[in-house]
C-alpha cells in the first residue's frame, strides 16, 4: 500500500519567499569569495572553482528549488491524523495520530512576515520529533492552530 500525497499545498508565495532566501544565503557566500579573490594576491584555481560552483548554487537556489519545493510540500489535517509531506531533492512524509498531539506553535521568521507566511509546529509524544508545515499564509496557519487546538481537546484518546 502506498501512502497518498496530502491533500493541501503550501501558499504560493511560498516560491518567491524560498528563491529570495536561498539567494540571500548564496549571495554571501559569494561575497566573501569575492572579496577572498579580490583581496588576496595570487588566487588559486580552486577559490575560482568554488566562486563559479557557488554561482551555480545561486541559480539553481533561485530558479529550480522554489518550483520543486512547492509540487512537494503538502500538509493535511484529518480526523485522525496530521500528515506532512516536505523536501525537493529528498522527500520526507510524516505522520502522527491526533491523540499523541502536546503543542501546536505558529512562528513568523522577519522574511516571512514579508511575505505573508506563517510556519506550524506540532509536537507529538514521539521520539521522532516536531512536525513542521513551512510557507502558509499567515491567516491559514492561525486557523490551524485553533483547529488543532480544539480537536486535540476533544480527542479523549491517549497513545503515549
């Protein structure tokens, strides 16, 4: 048996707010190698290597990983369950019981306020960790922290 994909998408604004991130983090990289470059005598073929490869790093960061992101990243809450599925060269799905729910937490980086986007943790009594739903609107993430909320209240069952 195979396990579906779930059934909702993250925000579309989610692939722009992935592109202008990885962009950020490999425009540093590549300042600082440009500056390596530009400022030490005698630059070594490999430094240029690594500038060119770090370029590459940009394009793809920018142009090929925000579209793959968004045909991966899905998320859904059932009566049951709460199931994410996240990656774009790997893909990771998880799935936890509502009854092992303990905290439901909504953050906003800086950038993603910028966007519009909220990201929801849930904490389940597992060893395998928080589940994270990336890039929602904001307006989504709140109501599914209260929707959450009140079906872990409601749910009399106790897997721990």
């Amino acid at each position: 048996m195979q396990l579906r994909e779930p059934a909702n998408r993250v925000s579309p604004r989610a692939k722009p707010y992935w592109a202008l991130s990885s962009g950020l983090g490999w425009l540093t990289v590549i300042a600082i190698q440009l500056a390596l470059v530009i400022f030490i005598d005698d630059t070594p073929w490999w430094r240029w290597t690594a500038l060119g490869l770090s370029v590459v790093g940009l394009a793809v960061g920018v142009l090929v990983q925000p579209p793959i992101r968004y045909r991966i990243h899905r998320w859904e809450i059932t009566p049951t369950a709460v199931y994410t599925q996240s990656g774009w060269i790997s893909t990771a799905r998880r799935v936890a019981p509502i009854s092992r729910v303990q905290t439901v937490d909504t953050s906003r980086s800086g950038l993603q306020r910028v966007f519009g986007l909220s990201s929801v943790s849930v904490t389940t009594a597992s060893s395998a960790g928080t589940m994270t739903i990336d890039c929602l609107d904001a307006s989504v993430a709140d109501e599914l922290v209260e929707h959450l909320t009140v079906v872990t209240e409601q749910s009399r069952d106790d897997a721990t």
